[in-house]
C-alpha cells in the first residue's frame, strides 16, 4: 500500500464503491467512524464543494488524518435540477430509497425518454496537513420508466447509462466503478495523492 486515507461518510454504499475505486491506486480507504465519532456534519446545501468540504475538515480536524469527504447527488432536467443537492433527504428525512425512486417515477410519468435526462454528480473534497483540494466527476444519463437491478444504492435501480441502455444497478458494481461520478471525481483524487502526498 502506498497510503492510507480516511473517507467522512456514513453511506456504506459510498464507502465500498470507495474502496474498490482506489484500491487498483494502492490506496487503502477507511472510514473516518471506525477512528473517532466525529459527529454529523451538517451540510449548508450552498455547493456539494462546500459540502464536502465540511466533511473532510471535520474528518482532519478531529483526528489529524489525511481525510476525504464526499458529496454527491442526482440532477434531474425535467425537474430544474432536483433532487440535486438535497437527493440524500429528498422526499422528506425518513424516506427510503424505495420511496426516493418512486417519487422519482411518479413526478416523470408520461415524460418521453429524450425528457428524461439527468446527471449524477460528485465532488470530493481532500484536507491534509498541507491545504485542501478539491475534484469533480460527472456521469451523464437519464431516468428509466421503473426501476431494474439489484446492485448499488440509491437512485441506482432507475439511472440508465446511456451507452449500455441499462441501469447502474443492473450493471453492476465493477462496471458502475469504471464509468460513475464517482469513479470519476476519486481517481483524480487518487492522481493528486499519489503525486503530491504518498512519495
Ligand atoms: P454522507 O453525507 O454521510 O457521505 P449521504 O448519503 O448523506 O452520506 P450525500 O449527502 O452526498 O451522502 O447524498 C448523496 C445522495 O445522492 C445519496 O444518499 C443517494 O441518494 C444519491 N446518490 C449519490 N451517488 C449515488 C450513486 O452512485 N448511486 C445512487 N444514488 C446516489
């Protein structure tokens, strides 16, 4: 391993996909839970940089360790953006994915595919000792008509990726982790490190 790196989230599905992202780098990845408590961190909802800022200075200031924070979130254009920024507490705090995605389905009913595109974004975060830094991933696509798949989290079941014609969730977690927002935004973020922290 070339370094270690502590991610600040409480998503365990953010955490694996995480972990196998920057693993091919020799980056070992843990949550920043498994050290210290270090609380909920209130998200302002102003930028997800913003954001994920706060995560990841929360994570450093509290344990010293090189830290990670992630915030990401769905752009739907038919719906001017939304769930967007707020897509973790979308559909009310006690929501569950299962309520997010039909909630999702119900406000697209009857909107024709070329409608129906939408975006996730991702952006991380990294504090370390010597400044912070901060990388964006996007992945285009759009909403399918129901949900299909079993793999991922979240919104997974009903964002198709376009050049497959299937969703993430039906694509499954090593194809999701080489094309999605993710994989995008923390392979720069791997990039950095390796160049400029772990040498
Ligand atoms: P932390 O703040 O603890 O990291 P969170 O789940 O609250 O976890 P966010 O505030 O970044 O994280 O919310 C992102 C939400 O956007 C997430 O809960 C999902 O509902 C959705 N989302 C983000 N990336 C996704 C992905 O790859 N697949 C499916 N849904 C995703």
């Amino acid at each position: 391993m070339k370094g270690e790196v502590y991610l600040v989230t409480r998503n365990e599905g953010k955490l694996r996909e995480v972990k196998d992202i920057l693993s091919p780098f020799s980056i070992s990845v843990r949550s920043i839970y498994e050290v210290c408590d270090v609380g909920t961190v209130e998200e302002k909802g102003e930028s997800y940089a913003l954001n994920a800022l706060l995560k990841a200075r929360r994570g450093f200031e509290k344990t010293g360790k090189i830290s990670l924070g992630e915030d990401s979130g769905l752009e739907v254009d038919y719906l001017e953006g939304a769930p967007g920024l707020y897509s973790a507490r979308w559909g009310g705090e006690n929501a569950s994915p299962g309520d997010k995605i039909s909630l999702l389905l119900e406000l697209l009913q009857g909107v024709p595919q070329q409608k129906r595109t939408a975006r996730f974004v991702c952006v991380v975060a990294l504090v370390w000792e010597r400044g912070e830094e901060i990388f964006r991933g996007v992945c285009e696509g759009y909403i399918a008509e129901e949900a299909r798949g079993e793999a991922g989290f979240g919104y997974d079941p009903i964002f198709v990726f376009p050049p497959e014609g299937k969703t993430f969730a039906e694509l499954g977690s090593e194809f999701k982790n080489r094309y999605s927002h993710r994989s995008r935004a923390f392979r720069q973020s791997a990039e950095f490190l390796l160049r400029e922290v772990f040498h």
